[in-house]
C-alpha cells in the first residue's frame, strides 16, 4: 500500500509523535531501497513510447538519464515530497523522542536521494539543523536578525499546508515558526561581533548523567542519520555545497573530527563525518586549501595511524605483526574515507617541491601507506578498495620522499633483491596484475599503479632491477608475438595499442622505463609495430636516444642486456616489427623480369598516389629529429633546395666565364 503523504503532513501539523512515527516508519519500509520515487509512470512511459515506436517505427528523442524526463506527470508527487522534506525539517527542530527523531531523518534521507526534491533541504536553516544534529557546531549570524529570518520563514512554509482553509493554513504556519524559536532559544549565542558560535544553553547541560546514558545508543543513531542526509545533500545540490562553504560548515565539521581524533575513547558516527569531509574537499577546491593550511595532512596521518594502531620502529618504519588478525570491515570503510581526503589534499602540491619540513611530514606518511599496503582486510574487495586508494596517494606524493618504501629492514622480509626489502614493490605488482586480469575502468583503475611504478622505477635502481626481472624476463620464446604472450609483459604490450591514449601512454612509458629508455632494447621486448607510438611521441623513430630526454637518463647502468641461448640462435631470423620469428614467406616477384619489376613498381607508386591526393592516406617519413612528417612535403622540399643549389651553381659558373664567352653562353 503506498503511505499517504497527506496524512503525514497534517500528523506533523498536529505534533502527534506517535502517528508520526507509525506513518513514517511505513513510508521509509516502502522507499528503503528506492532511489527514483516515480518508477511506476516511468515504466509506463517507457512501455508508452515502445508501443508508438513500433507503430510509427520512430523514436522520439529519450534523454540520457532518467532523471531529465518531463516532470509533468512527476509534479504532483514531487511537490508532496517537498512538502513533506520541509514539513520534517520544521518538525526535528522541536524536541523530539529520541526513536521519532530517528525515523523522521531516515525519511529525510530517502527524500535527499532526489535532487529534484530538495529545495527544502539546501537552505542556511536546513543545514544549520542537519549539522547540529550530526554534533556539527556552524556559524551563524547575529541574534539581532532572528526578527528577519523569521519573517522568511513564514513566507518559505507558508506552502507547506494547502487546507481548503486560510485560518488552518495561518495557524499550522505559526505553529511552525513557535517550533523553530523554541529550537533557537533553546541555545545560547555566544561569541563577539559577525559571527558567532551557538553553544548549548543551560537546559541541555543539567540533565541528569544516566539520562544521558540512557540516550546515548538512540542519539548516535541520530547523529549517523543526519550526517548520512547531509552528505546526499551536499553531494546532490551545487546549491547546497556553496552555502556549505559560506557557512563555514568545514570548519566545524573539521574540529568535531578533531576532537573524536585527539579523544582515546572511540567517536560515533566518524565516519560519515569523514565521508562528509571528503565531499566537501573533492567538490570545492577553496575547501582542498583551507584544509591543508589547517594542517589537515598531518592530523589526517593521525588518524589513519590511531585506526590501524601503528607502532613504530626506527626512522621511518612501521612494526609490522603477522599474528595479527584482519582489520574489521566497518575499520576499513573508515581508514578508506581518510585515504581518500588526503588524496584530495595531497593532489594539490605533488608538483611542487617540499621543504624539509614538508618532506618529512610526507616520508611519515608514505611510511604509514607502506603499511597500509601490506595489510589484509576482511573481505578481497575491501583489500583491493583499500590498496586502490592507497596507491592514488603514494602516486601523488613527491617522489624523493617515496625511499622510505624501500628502506626497512630485510631481515624479516618476504620478497628480497639486491639486499633490499621489496615486500611493498612486490604487493603493488600484484594490484597491478589484479587490475590487468579485470580489464574494467583502466584509465581510472589501472593508470594510478602504473604510474607509480613508472616513476619508482626511474629513481630508485632495486626496483627498475626487481619489477625487469617480473616483468621483462630474458627472451626464450622468440616464436610468439609479444602482444599474445600471456605473460604480465604480453598484457601489458596489448595496452600500449589501446583505445584510451593515457593507457597506452602509462603501460608504454613503464615498459621504455625498465629497459632503461635504450630503443632497440624496448623493440626487442615489444616489437617495432607495437613501440611506434611511443617512439613517434617522443621523437625517437631514428633509433637513438636525444640530448636531454629524460633528465633521469644518467641514472640508468651501462649494464647490457643479457641474451638467452634461444634468442642468440633465432636473432637473425626474427622480424622486428612483429617481435618474433615469422614464417619464411615465398618470394613474390620469383619469375618476373626486370622490366615487369620496375612496372609493378610504377604501379604500386600510381595507387599510393592516388590514394593520397585523395586523402585516404598521407604517406610519412622519419625526419633528422626522429619525428614523423608528411613524405610529400620532405621530397618537394628537397627538390627545391636542388633547384636552388644547381641555379646558384650556373651563376658562380657564368661569373667566373670571360666577358666574350659569357655573352656567348648567354644568346
């Protein structure tokens, strides 16, 4: 049966909390799960246009999403929501019992799920009311203007009752506006000038400890609720995220994490603030900065290292325990949050060079996401969550500061090379071949990873030797191509022709990286076919590395590359654009004379002609630079400077010719 909005409404009007809480707690069984409230006309439109289409045989444009339908037959449903959003905004400003003040912000939290509906909800009061509830203290304006704010309050939910009569309609309205300055004088102001601090008035501080107790389990529910409505509402509505800002809404919500931060005892609700601190930092970029110039990345780093309970070691280690039993999930689901806010922070100045306190404050860090690396999880899509996020930070911090991956002690360590500990080297080999078997989302999921390893590679020399050896073995099969090798090296040579350009670019640069940016190396591992993007882009199609290429050129070893005995015997016969030993093909000239030669050859030139004065190809050709260019315009170029040089060659020869013979040669 669906609820009756209308009888909700007017059961809020009346104030009768048990209806209320019965009404509603049918309306959120009914809409639990539903994310778009008018399914059924939806389907019936549907079913309306297919039958047309297939009675006229033509479609009418249908827009991308459901959500940008005509909200004609939506509007009388969507005007009861709305009514209903502010008509329960009004109602959980007055006191409430705590299990209907519950029920009533899960009801606000299936209506924020519809950006159409909230008007009500992006409003200074509404998120002033949603913040308090979620232990979120804002800034609010002066006492003194309390007089006009009410009047906008009576002109905002003056439409909320639509009785038959006016004299109802006036009384529910003031009904409304009693309930909102009982909520506002049950606080006291507190503070000087603009904007000042609303603190809890005295009535709240005297109630009875055991009281407290007594609520405690009900007002975390509470708090959750209003921080999950506050989060779809900041993450739906532009609106609301500006205001969020204006209001200083970050601030507060930075010192409650803070305090739940610095606190020994465990703080409710953490982590939809935490989940909250991230929208607000990924949607409004002031709010990146404002975080970091309130040392957001260093308390951020706390937290992550009060969640895992961290335990140090010297320098920049983190004892690690194998006994120790797998982090919970709802543990994860909070360290994954502060993972996600520092990336937001820490994007921000990856390019720039840190100082040396800003260095050691991201060596710290990195040592923490060394861990976090190696920990296991309860659940592998937690773990492959957890890692993900991980690995975004460790891409964005300054690479100098990445040493402290590899500078633990190896006594204890699983992988070894070289006399260095490659534990951490050798888990993000494993995410990133996880990520290769997946094959979905590649530039978001796969391209992080590669990155990481690229520039790793290119700084620190254990880890270019350790992944060459995983990655680029020495060559044995020289009979199949390397794009259908099997092999990490095959998948990622089938990247380097994908379809996205930064997946081709990220798997191309990481395999140049481990052979030392040496090109015939690169082709011999991935062919010359499969190597032309990379060398076409980055000017090296003649075969040798330019000046000043790469500015970490100098750090590579003048190592050579060790040859199988396989790949000795097979070397002369193997074709360089494909990678591997080709079938020896017959001659398909045998039997022709010369003359019949040279006119296939004309022929052959004819058709390239033709198919490129009629721009179905451009024929191109590698320049001094190692770049490619049009071959057409090389050879009219050429020409032109012969041209030139033999007219310049005739004048020095009529110059240096007697008067007589000159005038001679001239007639």
């Amino acid at each position: 049966m669906v609820p009756d909005v209308e009888r909700i409404i007017d059961s809020i009007a009346q104030g009768d909390q048990d209806t209320v809480q019965l009404l509603l707690d049918s309306y959120n069984t009914q809409y639990a799960e539903c994310f778009f409230f008018n399914t059924e006309m939806q389907e019936r439109k549907k079913q309306r246009q297919l039958e047309e289409f297939k009675k006229n045989k033509v479609r009418d444009y249908a827009p991308d999403s459901e959500s940008d339908t005509d909200l004609d037959d939506d509007e009388p449903d969507l005007l009861l929501r709305q009514r209903l959003a502010t008509a329960l905004l009004c109602f959980i400003s007055n006191q409430l019992q705590p299990a209907v003040l519950r029920v009533c912000l899960h009801t606000l939290r299936i209506l924020s799920r519809d950006w159409r509906a909230l008007g009500p909800l992006v409003t200074d009061s509404a998120l002033f009311t949603l913040a308090h509830l979620g232990g979120v203290s804002l800034q609010q304006t002066c006492p003194q203007q309390e007089g006009e704010k009410a009047e906008d309050l009576q002109v905002s939910y003056s439409h909320i009752h639509r009785g038959s009569q006016a004299e109802d309609a006036c009384c529910y309205t003031s009904l409304l506006l009693l309930q909102m300055a009982q909520f506002i004088t049950a606080y006291k102001w507190s503070g000087d000038g603009g904007h000042v601090v609303l603190a809890r008035g005295k009535k709240d501080t005297r109630e009875e400890d055991s009281k407290e107790e007594e609520m405690e389990e009900d007002g975390d529910v509470c708090s959750k609720e209003a921080m999950k409505v506050l989060c779809n509402v900041i993450y739906n509505s532009p609106r609301a995220q500006e205001r969020a800002s204006t209001l200083r809404l970050l601030q507060g919500l930075w010192e409650s994490l803070k305090q739940g931060i610095w606190s020994r005892a465990p703080s409710s609700g953490q982590f939809y603030k935490l989940r909250l601190l991230f929208l607000l930092t990924a949607l409004r970029p002031e709010l990146r900065l404002q975080l970091s110039q309130e040392r957001g990345l260093s308390v951020l780093t706390t937290a992550l290292e009060k969640c895992l309970a961290v335990r140090w070691g010297e320098g920049y280690e983190v004892l690690s325990d194998s006994t120790a039993p797998p982090i919970s999930k709802e543990m994860s689901q909070e360290v994954i949050e502060i993972l996600k806010t520092l990336f937001n922070i820490a994007h921000m100045c990856h390019r720039q060079e840190p100082d040396e306190e800003e260095a050691a404050l991201y060596r710290h860090l990195a040592a923490v996401l060394r861990h976090c690396l190696l920990l296991s999880c309860d659940g592998e899509d937690t773990l492959e969550e957890l890692q993900g996020h991980t690995v975004n930070i460790l891409s964005a911090l300054p690479l100098p500061c990445l040493d402290v991956l590899l500078s633990v002690r190896v006594d204890q360590a699983s992988h070894k090379w070289e006399g260095v500990n490659m534990d951490c080297v050798h888990t993000l080999l494993l995410f990133m071949d996880r990520r290769l078997n997946r094959g979905h989302k590649l530039k978001e999921k796969l391209t992080p990873v590669l990155n990481l390893l690229t520039e790793s590679s290119r700084v620190h020399r254990e880890t270019r030797h350790y992944l060459r050896q995983k990655i680029l073995p020495p060559l044995r099969d020289v009979a199949t191509r390397p794009e259908q090798d099997t092999t990490l090296r095959g998948q990622l040579v089938r990247l380097m022709t994908h379809v996205d350009t930064d997946v081709k670019h990220c798997a191309a640069e990481l395999l140049f990286v481990l052979c030392k940016e040496n090109v015939s190396r690169f082709v011999k591992y991935t062919g010359y076919g499969n190597a032309a993007g990379l060398l076409a882009a980055r000017g090296l199609l003649h075969g040798r590395r330019n000046s000043g290429d790469s500015q970490y050129a100098s750090h590579y070893s003048s190592d050579s590359d060790s040859d199988t005995e396989e790949y000795r015997e097979a070397k002369a016969r193997i074709n360089l654009v494909t990678g591997r030993v080709e079938a020896e093909q017959p001659d398909p000239m045998e039997g022709m004379t010369e003359e019949e030669k040279e006119q296939e050859a004309y022929h052959l030139i004819s058709m390239i002609n033709r198919l490129s004065r009629d721009q179905i190809i451009q024929p191109m050709g590698v320049t001094a630079e190692g770049r490619l260019a049009p071959i057409w315009g090389q050879m009219r170029n050429s020409t032109l400077e012969e041209e030139e040089d033999e007219d310049e060659d005739e004048e020095e020869d009529l110059d240096l010719m007697p008067e007589g013979g000159k005038d001679k040669q001239m007639k």
